[in-house]
C-alpha cells in the first residue's frame, strides 16, 4: 500500500499513528506528496482524489480510500477490527461522533492557516477567522470537560485529539491551549510517551 505523506499534516498524522498502533506500518510506503488550495495536481485529481487532499491510501489493486478516518477504519479491519474504532454498538456511535469533533477541528484550523498563508492580506475577513478558530477552541474545551476520553485505551478519538494538540504547537504556538485546558496538557504529555506519537510529531 502506499500513502499520499506530508508530515506536517495533521490527517496523514493520524494514519501514521494509527499505522504504527496497528503494527501496520511496514505495510506502507510513504510518498511524499504536496496539496495547497489554489494549486491545481491534474494528475492528483485524477487519478487518486478529486477533492486534492491528502492523505490518500492506494492498495496494491490501484484502488484508493480517501479520508484519514476511512483510511484508519480500513487499517483497523486489516488488523482484525475493533482496535482503534469499537465494532458496534453505542460506543462506536459515540467514538465516531467523537472523532468527526476533531476532524472538524482540524479542518477549522486548516481554514485558518491557509486564510494566513494563502489568502493576499486585503482580502483577509478576520471575523472568519475568528469563527473557525472559536470552533476549533470549543473542541478542545468539550475534550477537557471529558476526560473519561482520555484516559481510556487507545482509539482514534485521543489520536485525533493529540494530532489537533500537535497542529495547534505546530501553526499557532502562542495559543495557549496548555494553559487553557490543563487536563488535555496532561494527555498530551502521557501521549507523547507513545514512539508513534513521538516520532510524528510535525517538523518544526
Ligand atoms: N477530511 C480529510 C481532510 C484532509 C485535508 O484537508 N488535508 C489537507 C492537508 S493537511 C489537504 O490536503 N489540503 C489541500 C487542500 O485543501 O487543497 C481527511 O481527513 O483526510
């Protein structure tokens, strides 16, 4: 299998993570791989995502499965299911709500770092801005006010959450999350006695 990389992506993060927790990862090849909106890859469109992100995974078919969660839930099955995401049932309802939280908090932080990278400063609406990181702060807030999330075994949730954490020291160090929520600064800290958390950690 091979997966579209860049390892200062949050998404292909987690797969990594996931793919390390699974005893996955010498079944992939990484390739490194950029995507910037406004920056048209033809043959990425093509012939692996429409949508341009990454990461994807390509099997050994040629087929693709795009999205980190699909990607995970794929390498979860492969390692005998029910590892990372529970098989069924109300826990498996509330991991997956759980995890599209952070997903959707990466996506608004996402939003934000390209709005400061890539959008020309006049055209700039900081009340958008704003918006998208309240929402990725708001997040982090309902994991701190839960934290039977984070002290349970491993799942996709907490490495969602430790891929949010990693992006918010990554792009926006001054935020102050560890202050802001000190019980996640713990789980942090606890996680990154993990090889796979500690060996992905964004380049700085
Ligand atoms: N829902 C997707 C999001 C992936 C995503 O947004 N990836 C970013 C890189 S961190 C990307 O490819 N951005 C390029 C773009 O939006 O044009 C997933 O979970 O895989």
């Amino acid at each position: 299998m091979k997966l579209t990389f860049s390892p200062s992506s949050p998404f292909a993060r987690k797969v990594r993570i996931a793919a390390i927790e699974l005893g996955l990862i010498d079944k992939i090849e990484f390739v490194p791989t950029t995507a910037t909106p406004g920056t048209y890859n033809e043959d990425y469109s093509q012939k692996i995502n429409p949508l341009r992100k990454l990461p994807a995974l390509i099997l050994d078919d040629g087929s693709t499965i795009v999205d980190s969660y699909v990607i995970v839930e794929y390498l979860d099955e492969l390692a005998g299911g029910g590892k990372l995401i529970p098989a069924s049932g109300a826990k498996k309802w509330q991991v997956k709500t759980d995890h599209c939280i952070t997903q959707g908090m990466l996506d608004a932080m996402l939003l934000c770092r390209y709005e400061k990278m890539l959008r020309p400063e006049q055209f700039r609406w900081q009340t958008w801005i704003d918006d998208q990181w309240d929402r990725a702060w708001h997040g982090f807030q309902r994991f701190e006010a839960h934290p039977d999330v984070l002290t349970r075994p491993l799942d996709i949730v907490q490495i969602g959450i430790i891929c949010a954490l990693g992006y918010a020291d990554f792009r926006f160090a001054d935020c102050g999350w560890r202050k802001a929520f000190p019980k996640l600064a713990a789980f942090n800290e606890k996680m990154m006695q993990r090889d796979s958390v500690k060996i992905s950690v964004p380049p700085i």
